[in-house]
C-alpha cells in the first residue's frame, strides 16, 4: 500500500472528511461515482485489507486461522446486535456490536462512530447466519480517539438479520 505514497488512513480522510470526487487514488477510485454508496463500499473495502494485513503481520498465517475461528465462534447465530445510525449512516449497514448502546457510556467514542453519523435511531436486531460474519473490536474514530466496543461484521445484514426493534434516541449519541 506504500507504493501509492498514501497510507489507508489518508486515503479514508481522503474520501470521507474532504468529499467524494476527482479521486486518483488508484484503489478507491473505481467507486468515486457511485457517491455514497462507492464511498461506503470503497472505505469498507479499504479498512477490511489494511485490517487482514494488520492482523497477518501481527498473528502470521497460523494465528490468522485460529483468529478467525475465534471470531466466527463468538458470533452464534441468535446473537443479539445493535446498530447506532442516523444521518449519512444507514440502518442496515455492515458494523454492528453485541452491547446495548444504552449502557455503554460515551457510546460515540467507544464504538468510533464518524461524524456524519447522527447517532439519532438504534436497530436491535438477531444474527440468523454468521456465514463471512467477523468479530473484532471497533477501532478508534476520527483523531484516533475512541475504539474497543467489540464490533460485529455482517456482510448481507439483509438476510442475516432479523430487525426486532428500531428506536429513535434522544438525545442522540
């Protein structure tokens, strides 16, 4: 990722922070015309290879097989999951955590919430299929500051999860 002069971080800053468009950067690009959604996809792709090449480097290829199934094992099916979302955030999205943000304090911080995510509306929801489901802990928000609360990924949040309750929340987040 080095040989682009730009480390992942920068290019997440990039899209997220400064807005979408004219982007040379010759991994995110593809996506910068699909708005939203491109940048969605970009970014989620982004954190999830510079997040495999952390974890390779730290556990080598033995301890990245034992991790995996370590996560997969910790997110059962019957899983309860909540989703804190609102604004450029959307209800079914990928990330995820198995603790009520009601009793997390400085919930924001510790989940590593972005800006543009209001915070107004919590999805309670059931995990029905952990197929390419990742558990880890959220990484810190924007400044590095925050992180920890552990945070599941779902890759089709559509069809594995059952929506039980969705609340609107004030204040917000």
């Amino acid at each position: 990722m080095e040989e682009w002069g730009k480390s992942m971080e920068d290019r997440i800053d990039a899209w997220m922070y400064a807005g979408i468009g004219n982007c040379s950067d010759p991994l995110l690009g593809p996506y910068e015309n699909l708005g939203i959604a491109g940048a969605n996809i970009a970014v989620t792709l982004a954190v999830s290879a510079a997040l495999a090449e952390l974890a390779a480097a730290e556990a080598g290829a033995a301890g990245m097989a034992d991790a995996a199934e370590a996560a997969t094992s910790a997110a059962q099916e019957g899983t309860t999951v909540y989703r804190v979302f609102g604004g450029e955030a959307r209800g079914l999205g990928y990330y995820y955590t198995t603790m009520n943000p009601a009793n997390v304090p400085n919930y924001r911080a510790a989940a590593g919430l972005f800006p543009r995510n209001s915070g107004s509306f919590v999805l309670e929801g059931t995990l029905t299929n952990t197929n390419g489901v990742m558990l880890r802990t959220a990484v810190p928000g924007p400044g590095g500051i925050g992180g920890g609360l552990p945070e599941v990924f779902v890759p089709h949040p559509g069809t594995q999860i059952v929506i039980r309750a969705v609340s609107g929340v004030n204040p917000s987040f």
